[in-house]
C-alpha cells in the first residue's frame, strides 16, 4: 500500500469500523440482528419452497413473492456475515475488491427488491381492474421477462458506481470506513480527489429506480383504489382491499425505511454518526424480516400451507 503526501494510493485493503460510536456495545447489537437474519432466510425459504411444491400457487402473485423471498434472503447474506464478523469477532478488515463486490450487490439487491414490489403492484392492478384478462396478460413468458429484465436493470445501472470509484478514485484520505457495510456512500467519501461524478450517478441511479417504481406504484394503487370503490356491494370492495393489504405493507416498509435512510445521510448533519448506520442497517434487515411474517399472516393460501405443514407435524 503506498502513500503519497499522506493519502492512501490504491489501497489494497479497507476498515469497516462497524457502527461508530458504539463500538463497545456492538456485540450485543448483533444478536438481534442475527436472529432477525435467521428468521428472515428460515421464513423466506419456507415460502419459497411451499410455492415451489404446491401447484395451486403457481400463479403471478405467488412468483412475484418468490422473487422477493429469493432476493430477500441474497441481500440478507451479502450483510449479516461480515457484519458480525465485525460485531462478535472483530475481523474489521476487507479486500477493496471484495468491499466494491459487496457493494453492487447489496445495491443490486436493492433494486431487484423495489422492481419486484412494482411487478407487485401491477400483479394487483391487472387482477382487479381487468380480472377476465389477468391469466392471459401475466402469461409465463412475461413473468419471465419481468424478472431478467428487474435482474438486468438493477445489475447494468449499479455497476457503473464501481467503474467510477475503481478507475477514477486513485487516492484516498483514509481506508478506515465508518459504516458496518461497504456502502457506495461510504466508500466515495474517503476519497482524496473530487467525487463530484460520483454522486451525481449515485443520486441519478437512486431516482431512477426508487424514484420511478414508486411513481408507478403509487399510480397503479391510485388506479386500484378507484376501481374498488366503484364496487357495488361492500363486500366485494372488502375481498378485493384484502388482496392487496399485504403488499401495501411490505410497499410501506420497505419505502419509508429508505427515504428516513436516503435523507438522514444527506440532510442530517445533526444527528449522530450510529442514526444514520442504525438506520442503514434497520433499512436492509428488517424487510427480509418482516416480509414472510406479513405474507404469512396476511395471504390464506400460505397461511394455510405452513398451518397443514405444521398440523401434520403434530399428528405424525
């Protein structure tokens, strides 16, 4: 590793300090979220393997969810890991490549969790505004097309970041970096140079793929709601809200961790250093989390799966 008038050239090797500021209570902060992990990769597994053999769920709304419980649990494990390594074993240390690696795809992840909550969401706006189509528009080969193409977005917008800071970021004030995981954020800021373009791009991927989905959400719900109250009878627009109430949830959760994490980091120069790596940590473990909790409360048809799993258990 050289140094040049005190900045770090190329550095070959990277500190992640965990979260600042509480370093003396870390080991106790990961048991949470080691158990929020394991329930998170134990409970998306579960549903994916009730989708996977039962036939009745081989039907859009359940291949979207199996979407979400596989990336779910990718960008659970590209974090936990290393964390606690930090946290329980004090291995700080981290290839640069390895940190850039981690990096695309705990953002990739991201992206590929938000595109899938918008083919959520219009699952949802298919079946309710025009249910006698919905089979024939959402066929098998444009299931398909929407996943490598949510895949293929998230991959080819992301990887430019580390393009940026591998060839145009040869100097950097320090290779500590004060964050439990490698962040695009994190990572540009302990460079020496100007890091203008990096943000930019950053800012520039961020609002077209959050920005966009929620846009299309957001209007699909509109178009939704509008749809169910013109129902005639009070229980049809009861039957037809509840389809949807689950993914509303996981939409809320997953949208509003973000933007409390995306504005704490830039517009919260007040607030202590551990917030905003709480709040980063909290933004990427806590969906996974909840997500098979609320689809398993919430959707009957796997509700009904893990109680018959469970009943035959007992019996047996």
């Amino acid at each position: 590793m050289m140094t040049m008038n005190g900045s770090v050239f190329m550095p070959s090797v990277l500190i992640l300090i965990g979260i600042p500021g509480l370093e003396s209570v870390q080991c106790w902060i990961g048991i949470p979220f080691c158990i929020m992990y394991l329930i998170a990769v134990i409970g998306n597994s579960l549903i994916l393997a009730i989708i996977k053999f039962e036939n009745s769920l081989h039907k859009p709304m359940y291949i979207f969810l199996a979407m979400l419980g596989a990336t779910d649990i990718a960008l659970s494990t590209c974090i936990l890991p290393k964390m606690l390594g930090i946290f329980w074993f004090h291995l700080p240390e981290i290839y640069f490549e390895a940190c850039l690696l981690q990096m695309w795809l705990i953002h990739s992840f991201q992206a590929i969790e938000s595109g899938v909550l918008l083919a959520m969401a219009l699952d949802r706006y298919v079946a309710i505004c025009d249910p006698l189509r919905h089979a024939t528009i959402l066929s098998p080969q444009l299931l398909l097309y929407i996943g490598v193409g949510v895949a293929l977005r998230a991959a080819i917008l992301v990887a430019p970041s580390i393009v940026l800071i591998k060839w145009r970021l040869k100097l950097y004030k320090t290779t500590v970096i004060s964050h439990s995981y490698c962040e695009h954020m994190a990572i540009v800021k302990l460079a020496a140079e100007d890091i203008r373009v990096n943000k930019i791009y950053g800012l520039f991927v961020a609002f077209a793929i959050l920005g966009f989905d929620i846009i299309f959400i957001t209007l699909s719900y509109a178009q939704i709601f509008i749809s169910v109250f013109q129902l005639p009878q009070r229980e049809a627009r009861l039957k037809a809200f509840n389809t949807c109430i689950a993914h509303i949830c996981v939409f809320l959760q997953f949208y509003l961790l973000a933007f409390f994490s995306f504005f704490t980091h830039r517009f919260g120069s007040h607030i202590p250093p551990y917030v905003h790596i709480l709040l980063s940590n909290l933004y990427l473990l806590v969906p996974p989390f909840l997500n098979p909790i609320v689809y398993g409360v919430k959707t009957k048809q796997i509700r009904d799966q893990i109680l018959k799993i469970f009943l035959s258990k007992e019996i047996s």
